[in-house]
C-alpha cells in the first residue's frame, strides 16, 4: 500500500519550499504505528450453551511465532526528501509544483549516523540514470517527469542508491511543527528579513509553526545554501522531538490532515523503519549543502540561455564526498 499521490495543476514559478517536513511526516506514521497493539488478543469467549459429553483431545499448542525481522536491521537506509512549494493560493493561480527543498537523507546500517546532503534547486544539467541529461534546472524534475525520475537522477547525481522518497508540500508545515509543541533550534546569528517578516535573534530559540516556517524560507538576507543549512538543523529537531515517546500527539488527526505526502514507501516497511528513526535520531548528524565553489563548476548567471542563475554540478566531487559518507 501506498501513500496516495495527489495531483496539481500546472505553471511554474521560482517559490520557496520546505523539505524538512517530509521525513517529520513519516516519523508521525511511524510512531503511531509502533504504538497499535497488535490484535493477537482474542475476544472473550461466548459460552457453550450445553457441554459436551466428553472432551476433545487437546492438539499440542503451536508453538511462538517468530517475530518479523526488520528489514531495516543490518543496512543502509535512504531515503529522499523532496519539499514542493505548492499552496492553495499558489495553486489557484496555476503554479506548478517545484521541489525547491530537495535533502537526501541516510542511516548507515549500524544505525550509528545519519548523513544528510542538500541540493540547490538550481543545479542543471542532471544526469536521469537513463542515459540522458535534464538540462533545465533539478527542482522542476518531479513536476514534469515524477518523483521516481527525481529519485533516479538524484541517485545518478550522488552516485548512491536510494530507497524511498517522500514529498511534501510547505501548507501542512507550521501545523505539524505546532502540533509536535514547536521545536528548539540553535539559531547562530540574527536573521532579519522583512520580506517574511522574518526576525529572529541568535542563541537557542523555541520555535512554533510560524517561525519555523519563516526562518527555513527566508534567503533573501542570506542565501540559498546558508537556507538549506537551516532546513537540515530543523530536520533534525523535527525528528527527535516526534520519535520522543515524551511527545504527545493528535496522530491521527494530524496524519489526515497532512493532504500533500506522496511517498513509494510501503505501509508494511514502517514498523521497520520507525526502529532506525528511533535509534537513529540519538546519534550525531552530518550534513553539507553542494554549494559551491566545491561542488559546482561554475554558479551564476548564465547568459543567452533563459535558465537565469543556475550551478553547474561537479559531479566527481559530490560523488567522492557522497560516497566518503553513504560508502559503508
């Protein structure tokens, strides 16, 4: 079974997108699921009107079943997080569906580190596993080819595999992070941007819905990396906090509620994988953005071609790198 895939109409724009909420998403079903009882319990018995004459030999009891294995236990898990920057009002007014956040997420098979690499959402020239380039730049692939082509060329981008992925759009975002009780982030220097209303001092801050939100779109006085940085810290505290038995929540109501998640995950590899988030979300994160100048050839604007400001991938480097970390 899986996760319904809901369509959008179509038009582009460059909008803002959040990632972070996909992996958040799984986690709640997850942990929901961890918590159902199951129904091995059977009703009380209805007495037996009259009894019989003499009893039945009792057949020897089957014995235990055995538990099922995780599928998850001794290997690698990754999973692909894409976040569109679709709403209802953007939608209303044709906008397609970009993925402007895109992190690719990955638990090593000891469940001992969790690795996460973003992609700009300008990079062009993306190799689709195929044989064949996309030339437009990375964030328009899952709108116009789908999100198992994206899952492929991100995979032929970093050259790993990858398992799973899941897409979100940015609406459902401020209700999760407010139903999860907001989340404590590290915030290292002042951000102030008016264009969000964005302003936020440094130190540790509790964040709500509403000023997560703002602080993991805001770019505008920063940068699309110094963005995905953010993106990935809130991920991680996103996590944490929602695999915390601490934590309380609404579950199913907040899972009805999320309208956007498109996932391939299947509903039988979730009780696996609730176990990694689990043990995985105690351990250290490492994370990069492929910004340049390591990880592009060139970045800037890209003069007679209509693709405006893109980055060229250094596709040696971000595979040396993705392999020096998602290798083992």
């Amino acid at each position: 079974m899986l996760a319904r895939a809901r369509a959008f109409p179509g038009g582009r724009a460059i909008l803002i997108s959040l990632a972070v909420v996909a992996v958040a998403v799984m986690a709640v079903i997850f942990w929901q699921l961890s918590r159902v009882t199951p129904a091995t319990a059977a009703a009380s018995p209805t007495p037996t009107a009259s009894p019989s004459a003499s009893p039945s030999p009792t057949a020897s009891p089957s014995p235990t079943p055995a538990p099922t294995p995780n599928p998850f236990a001794s290997r690698r898990l990754t999973v692909l997080v894409l976040g569109s920057d679709s709403n209802p009002s953007r939608l209303a007014r044709g906008s397609g569906r970009l993925t402007d956040s895109i992190i690719v997420v990955s638990v090593n098979a000891a469940h001992t580190r969790v690795s996460m690499i973003s992609v700009p959402r300008d990079m062009v020239d993306i190799p689709l596993g195929n044989g064949q380039l996309w030339r437009s730049k990375i964030n328009a692939i899952s709108y116009f080819l789908g999100e198992p082509t994206m899952k492929r060329a991100i995979a032929a981008t970093i050259g790993q595999p990858i398992d799973y992925y899941v897409e979100i759009n940015m609406v459902d975002f401020g209700a999760l992070v407010n139903a999860i009780g907001g989340v404590d982030i590290k915030v290292s220097k002042t951000i102030i941007d008016p264009s969000i209303g964005l302003y936020v001092t440094a130190g540790v801050r509790h964040m709500g819905g509403n000023l997560a939100l703002s602080y993991a779109r805001s770019r505008h006085t920063t940068s699309d990396w110094d963005r995905a940085a953010r993106q990935q810290v809130l991920l991680a505290a996103i996590i944490r906090k929602m695999v915390d038995p601490k934590t309380k929540i609404d579950f199913p109501k907040l899972i009805a509620s999320m309208k956007s998640l498109r996932t391939d995950l299947p509903l039988d590899k979730f009780l696996g994988l609730i176990q990694v988030a689990r043990a995985a979300a105690q351990v250290k994160f490492s994370s990069v953005v492929l910004a340049p100048p390591d990880f592009s050839l060139f970045a800037g604007i890209e003069a007679g071609t209509g693709r405006g400001y893109i980055e060229e991938p250094n596709l040696p480097a971000i595979r040396a790198y993705a392999a020096s970390v998602m290798g083992n």
